[in-house]
C-alpha cells in the first residue's frame, strides 16, 4: 500500500501530546513495516522539514513539502476547493502513483480522492464534551473544524482507549466496527532514576508531591490545590506541591489556580528531565476531570511513583489497581489520600511496584502493530 501521513500536527515549537503520539508512534512503525511505502507530508511555508522525525533511508519512505499557506489551505480542503489532498501532495514524477490510506493523527481539514481511504485519530472527545474549557478561539476552531464529521467520513477510525471508542460510539455516533483500538504508552526511555540537580534546575522543594500536565481547567487542578490547602493547614509536613507544564492562554481558559507559598510552577519540563522529575516526586496526582487516555499516570509508574488519579473510565483502564483512584471533585477525598499516602512509606513502595508492572503491560511497538492492521482493515 501507499500510506500518506498528515505531518501538520508537528508545526510550531511547543511539544504536545499529538506530537510525542506521532513522533514516537512513526519510529516504531517504520521499524515494523517492511513493506508498505509512506509519503510524509509537511506543509508549512516557514519551517523546514521537522528534524525530530526520524525516516528511514529507503525508497519506500519520501519527504514531501509544500509551502501553501496553512489558513488558506484549511478553506480550501474545507470547502473542496482544491484538487483532492492526495493528489495534491504528490509531485510531478508521482502523477502516475495512487495514495490508498490518508493517515490524520489528529483531526485537520481534509478532502481526498473517491479511491482514498482516510483514517484518522481521535484522541479524546474534550471540545465537544467541555467546551467551556477552551478558548474562544479554540472552540470556533473546532466548530470550523467539526472533526465529528471527518471521524464519520473516515474509513476508520483509531480511538486511544477502550473509553474513546465508546464516547466514539455513543456521541459522535461513529459504527464500533469504524472503530479500531490503539492503547498509548509512555515513553520506554523513562525509568526511576537517582536525585541529581533536578531541584536545582527548576528551583524546587526538597519534597514535594507533582501533578504534570498542561495547566487547563479539564486537569482540575483547582481541587487538587484546595485538597493540598487542607492538608498543609492539618499538618506540620515539609511537602510541598509542584504543578509542573505549560499554560497556553491561545488554546486553553484559565485554569485559575491561587497562589500559594507551598505552590510551585516550574513551567514547561523537557523530555530528558522527565524521569529525574518523577522520580524526586514523593506522589504523583491526576485529578483530571475527563481523558482519552491519560499518559501522565503511565509515565508516573513507568519511574516507580506512587499515583494518586481520578476514577473515571480512561485512568481505571490505564492504572487498573495500581493506582489509587478517587472521585474527581470531592476535596476531602484527596485530602485524605494525601495524608494517608504521605504517612505510609509501605503503601507508597507496594503501589510503586504495582506501578512498574503495570506499565510494562503497554507499549508503543503493540500500538504500531494495531495502527499498521487497522492501515490494512480501512483497504479492505
């Protein structure tokens, strides 16, 4: 088969979830599949081809860019204004080739060929669930948008979770049988590893408990600094707590956190601090309302920390029993599993090693497997 694959989610500076997903996802893909040939394409008019993507020399691989306008191109593929995007992307010499799978990792404008199968992503159901949680800009992005309607039209679609694939079902109204699962993973570079300068380097407590996410209403991180709040007020411990990650006014409303003097934000974390980080952390917590499927936890156990999360279906899925799982609005709750987590050394060992045997249960190679067969169900 000739796959292409929508590179436009990898613009821009800032690393996101979509880009690690597509990023690491690529890498384990290009390592299984011998046989079928990918068309990368990258459309931007400034930025060259991105440098992190690693592609195989091969002629079954071929860089393709284009310089269009990213605004105008929207309207266009919107409104099918233009030739078709497959036929678009490929350059004079391949006029005689076919495009069989458009791949969007994450939902874009897009108007293909009668003969080309799109398949697209879905990693979570968040703007049409709460919308409230976004920013104006971004909430007349997705109407623009409507990635409902590409999840329909697509030949199949690839949800992140068992949870995805219902709300799949049960809101968008996509058939189960469009629908393939492709669990996440966290990355397989993270592991527990010793202190080193990492307090020094974002200038943090000598103990403290983390949350690591974007700083967004959906994290709920409000009832996590309220629980904190109580429990610094009914305690004499030297915790502290660190809400680590960005806060993008552009996409997201504010999350409107008070400030405290126990409360830390160190702002953007890099992938190579990442294990250093969640291994100086006492706890870990993810109080998040709603997910697609929550990586944040998974790269927690992956370093041997402790996890205190919501009980709601992606995270019971992703942690099963070895995290401690907790209504998502309820204060006292939280207040009270941090103050029996703090206290209890022996609690924290058992479910950091729950924590690392159930990490290992995921992996990127099982979700390229799963993407590369549902490539060859969308042909079928």
């Amino acid at each position: 088969m000739n796959i292409a694959i929508d590179l436009r989610a990898l613009s821009g500076g800032t690393i996101s979830g979509v880009k690690v997903y597509l990023l690491t996802l690529l890498e384990e893909i290009f390592k299984l599949d011998q046989k079928n040939r990918y068309f990368l394409w990258w459309n931007s008019a400034t930025e060259n081809f991105p440098k992190d993507l690693k592609i195989p020399r091969s002629p079954r691989f071929k860089k393709i860019r284009t310089k269009f306008s990213n605004r105008i191109l929207n309207l266009r593929l919107a409104f099918q204004k233009s030739p078709p995007l497959d036929r678009l992307i490929l350059d004079s010499e391949d006029r005689r080739e076919q495009i069989d799978i458009f791949w969007l990792p994450d939902p874009r404008p897009v108007a293909l060929s009668k003969n080309c199968r799109l398949v697209t992503t879905v990693h979570d159901l968040s703007p049409t669930l709460y919308p409230k949680f976004f920013s104006v800009k971004t909430r007349a992005w997705h109407h623009f948008l409507n990635p409902q309607k590409i999840a329909q039209k697509s030949a199949r679609v690839l949800a992140v979770s068992n949870s995805t694939a219902e709300d799949l079902q049960k809101i968008w109204k996509i058939p189960r049988a469009k629908i393939t699962v492709t669990p996440l993973s966290a990355s397989a570079k993270l592991k527990r590893v010793p202190i080193c300068n990492i307090h020094q380097k974002y200038n943090l407590p000598l103990k403290f408990v983390l949350s690591l996410s974007t700083l967004e209403p959906r994290k709920n991180l409000q009832t996590l600094v309220r629980a904190f709040a109580e429990f610094k007020n009914e305690s004499s411990s030297p915790v502290e707590l660190v809400l680590a990650g960005n806060f993008d006014r552009k996409i997201f409303a504010d999350p409107k956190l008070q400030k405290f003097g126990w409360l830390h934000l160190p702002g953007f974390i890099a992938e190579k601090d990442k294990s250093a980080l969640l291994s100086a952390a006492e706890v870990f917590c993810f109080p998040s309302i709603y997910e697609g499927f929550g990586i944040p936890s998974l790269e927690a156990m992956r370093c041997g920390t402790p996890v205190l999360a919501s009980n709601i279906p992606a995270i019971r899925e992703v942690c099963g029993n070895a995290a401690k799982l907790l209504p998502p609005k309820n204060v006292d709750a939280w207040k009270v599993a941090l103050q029996k987590i703090l206290s209890d050394e022996e609690l924290r060992e058992n479910l950091a090693r729950q924590g690392i045997r159930q990490a290992k249960k995921f992996s990127w190679k099982k979700t390229a497997e799963k993407t590369i067969a549902a490539f060859e169900d969308a042909v079928k």
